[in-house]
C-alpha cells in the first residue's frame, strides 16, 4: 500500500526551463554565442548544467573548457533562481489532495542543495514537503538508490510503500533499484530521443493530477 509520495522536482513539480534557459543564454551571449531557443532548451532542462552547456557549447564534462562554462552558467542561474519558474498545472491541487489523505510527501532531485533549498521556499507549495534531498545531500545523486532510501527513512516510510514521480530515466531507475511503485510524467522534459517505454517505470501520466487515481483515499 501506498503511504508516502516523493517527486523529482525539475520537470515534475516545477517548471524550471524558463530560469535554466535564461542562465544559459546570458552565459552564451557572454561567449558571442547564438542564444538557444526554448525549443530547444526545455527536453535538456532536467539534465541540468551537463545537458544545458552540451546543446550551448557543444562540449561534455571532459572538455577542458567544461568546468569553467559550468560554474559561470550556475552563477547566472543563482541570481535568478525563481523569475519564471512555476509550479506545473495540477501540482499545487494535488499536493492539497495528497496533505488532506493525510500521505506525507517529499522531494528528492539531483540538483544542488544551494538551488533546492531556496527554490523550494520559493514555490507556492500549499503542503510544505516532509523531506527535500538534492543532489548532494547523501554524498551521492540519482541513480543511486541511496537519495531515494534517504528520502524514506526521511519520512518514516519503507522504501516499498513510496510512489516515485519523475521525467527522466535516472528517476525511475532509482525507484525501482529500492523497490518504490514509479511514475513517469509525460508532461515533463522528455526529448524526442527518449524512449520511457523502455525505462520500466508502472505508470504513466499526462498530467499531475492523473496521480490521484493511484494514491489510497
């Protein structure tokens, strides 16, 4: 049975894109680049810094120029954390729906502990999360199962009887590596070269409001 629900936070609760994008667009028109446009921008959000300077400079992490890009990308994006991210269509009415069963609900992410921490006070969340693990809290991020374990003991709940909401691949290996029923949310970053058919995840659903069918009453 279900008694805890824990979501990714980039592309499953908050629409971030719009503030990643800026970040890097200012990086590019720094460097004399051609900005990205939104399009282009948004399947690549939940990859973070790697996936962003990737489509702007064409380059990985094991490019010498990489680590430099990246931290200048990430000053621009702590300036301006919350300008236009949004909470996605449905997510505040479920969290509601999800506090008045009385489920308690957590987030775990890969992004840093200095973006989390002041984007999730910054959200217009009607239930304050029980727990919020980010990328460095355990030392370790997404796939490893350790946030995800981390996130449970957090709230006091088996592993087994959380439900995991994510967009991206890495989210529903985790949850699956510590038996966690998985999610995908198709209305979140997923590219055309994705292929979540294949991530073996139990559901699917096109908008966060589709969750409640699957959450007990």
């Amino acid at each position: 049975m279900i008694r805890a629900i824990l979501f990714d936070l980039d592309g499953t609760l908050a629409d971030t894109a719009p503030d990643l994008g800026a970040a890097l667009n200012r990086l590019l028109l720094e460097e004399g680049r051609p900005e990205q446009p939104y399009e282009a921008i948004r399947p690549l959000a939940s990859h973070g810094a790697r996936g962003l300077i990737g489509l702007g400079f064409s380059i990985g992490p094991d490019d010498a120029a990489f680590a430099y890009l990246r931290e200048r990308f990430l000053t621009h994006y702590a300036a301006a954390l919350c300008e236009h991210t949004v909470l996605f269509d449905g997510i505040a009415e479920l969290i509601t729906a999800i506090g008045a069963r009385g489920l308690p609900w957590g987030i775990v992410t890969n992004k840093p502990g200095r973006f989390t921490d002041p984007l999730v006070r910054e959200l217009p969340l009607p239930v304050q999360p029980g727990c919020v693990v980010s990328g460095d809290t355990v030392g370790v991020a997404k796939p490893d199962p350790k946030p995800m374990l981390h996130a449970a003991e957090q709230l006091g709940v088996p592993a087994a009887s959380c439900i995991y909401v994510g967009d991206a691949e890495r989210d529903i290996e985790a949850g699956r590596r510590v038996g966690m029923k998985t999610v995908i949310a198709d209305y979140g970053y997923i590219s055309v070269d994705d292929r979540p058919t294949d991530w073996g995840a139990d559901l699917r659903i096109a908008h966060p409001l589709d969750l409640l069918a699957h959450l007990p009453d």
